[in-house]
C-alpha cells in the first residue's frame, strides 16, 4: 500500500511540473493578433514596429493630407477587437446615446457618441483599471492597426472592382443607411473588426498636416480646433474606406456614424 501512495504521488508531481514548465513566462511578450480579455472587452495585440503612413500620390480615391511617411511605433499595443458596443457603453455608463437604439441592437457600435463622451468612458475604465489604461488610439496607431502589416489601398487588397469590400465592410454599398451587429465581416490580418465602415472611430489626435520626414511614436499636432477620425460609417462611399482615409471633426459632434474604440497599453 506505501509503494502504491509512493507511485500517485509521484504521478501527481510529474503532471504537476510537466504542466506549469510548460506554461509560457507571464513576461513572454504577445504575438500579432493574439486575443486577450480585460474588463469584459475583447483586445487584439498590435506589435511594435514601423510602417509608411498614408497614400501614394497614384492611389484611387487619394485625399489631400495623405502625405506618406514613415513611422516607427516603440511600444506594442492592445486594440479592441470590435468598436465598443451599446452593450458595452451601456455597462459602464449606464445610459445609450446612440440613434440606432431599437430592441435587438445591443451588439451594434455605439453611435451618437462625442469625442468628450469618450474620454468619460475611458476615465470611468480607467478609474478600476488594474496592469494598464486604456486611451484612444492616436492616428498613427489607428492606421498601424488597420493595414496591419498590408500596403495596399485597403487591407484587403487593392479590390479595383468594389466586391472584395462587401465581405469586409458595412458601406453605403451593403449597409442599408444603418449599423450592424460589430464583428459580422471578415477581420483584418491582427483579428480586428469593423476597422473599416459599420461607425467611424474617434482617434486622441488633434487634427494636422503631417510631418514630413520619418517620426516615432507621433502624438499629432499641439493644438487646433478639430479631432481625427479614421475609418468609415455605414454611409462611407468605397474610396472613403481606404486605409489612409482620414477626417476632422468638431470633438462636441454627434453623428449616427461615429463610434470608438479602445487602445489598452501592456501590462
């Protein structure tokens, strides 16, 4: 009987050590489009690295403002997988701002949201917040994660004939003059949704020219009247969903095609 409990024992420790050595490192940084949850909020990882921010001069649909350039972002990032859902506004803030708020439509983005009311929501998650903060990403960061690794026109491809968008995106073309359930079209390379069409996403940025040489972690211009906007709404024409797309917008506007969602620094 002694050699019987000897021998569990000894079974008990070899799973017990076979099993915790083979545990990666809590310090063991994250890879691409690895998925993590915090407070509820699905989060894709986005790797540091660097990238050339904006649109050659040839490509279709190209606004002024698109100066190319190249960017070097030092610190990776966590990025919400969708936009923040009315669910998910409706958690924390206890209210829903949003046009499109009928019975059913809980898992769409929140719309109706102004750049102010962001940053409430954030200092409220931030205020129980443990290992990190959550902010809006900055328009560099925004970019970086939507071509995620692509240079193309969209992340997608180039897509000359408008029908690869239509897995990809909810536009004017598919979206029938409304938002959609977040997460319904193919994601990106890094497992984001949505980063193109269903709401436009507020970024931290001022809006600015850009540099005109090389730059590294970029915060935008010091100061000015308007905020970024990247991405596209439901009601965004084809051209308007490229990657290097980029508005401004008053911080107090409140659209039914404006939306958010979060960038979570490492832990």
């Amino acid at each position: 009987m002694k050699c019987f409990h000897r021998t569990v024992y000894l079974l008990i420790a070899i799973v017990f050590v076979t099993t915790f050595s083979s545990c990666p490192p809590r310090d063991v940084a994250p890879v691409a489009g690895e998925t993590r949850t915090f407070d509820g909020i699905a989060f894709q990882w986005c790797p540091p690295g660097s990238f050339v921010m904006g649109s050659p001069e040839t490509e279709g649909g190209r606004s002024m403002g698109e100066t190319q350039h190249v960017v070097n972002l030092s610190k990776g990032f966590w990025l919400s997988k969708t936009e923040i859902t009315q669910a998910q506004w409706q958690g924390v803030m206890g209210n829903n701002p949003s046009f499109f708020d009928d019975a059913g439509n809980e898992n769409n983005p929140v719309d109706q949201v102004t750049w102010d009311n962001a940053q409430v929501f954030l200092a409220t998650l931030n205020a129980t917040a443990i290992g990190g903060t959550y902010r809006l990403p900055t328009e560099s960061e925004w970019e970086y994660a939507n071509r995620a690794g692509t240079t193309t026109r969209f992340y997608w491809g180039v897509d000359p004939g408008e029908i690869l968008i239509l897995n990809n995106a909810w536009y004017l073309g598919n979206s029938s003059d409304t938002t959609h359930p977040v997460g319904e079209k193919l994601p990106n390379a890094w497992g984001l949704y949505d980063m193109n069409g269903n709401v436009a996403e507020w970024c931290q940025d001022i809006s600015g020219d850009y540099p005109a040489g090389p730059v590294t972690d970029p915060l935008g211009v010091a100061s000015g009247m308007f905020r970024v906007i990247r991405g596209a709404g439901y009601d965004t024409d084809f051209t308007g969903c490229r990657a290097a797309n980029r508005y401004s917008f008053n911080p107090a506007s409140t659209y039914s095609l404006i939306g958010f969602r979060l960038l979570r620094t490492q832990d």
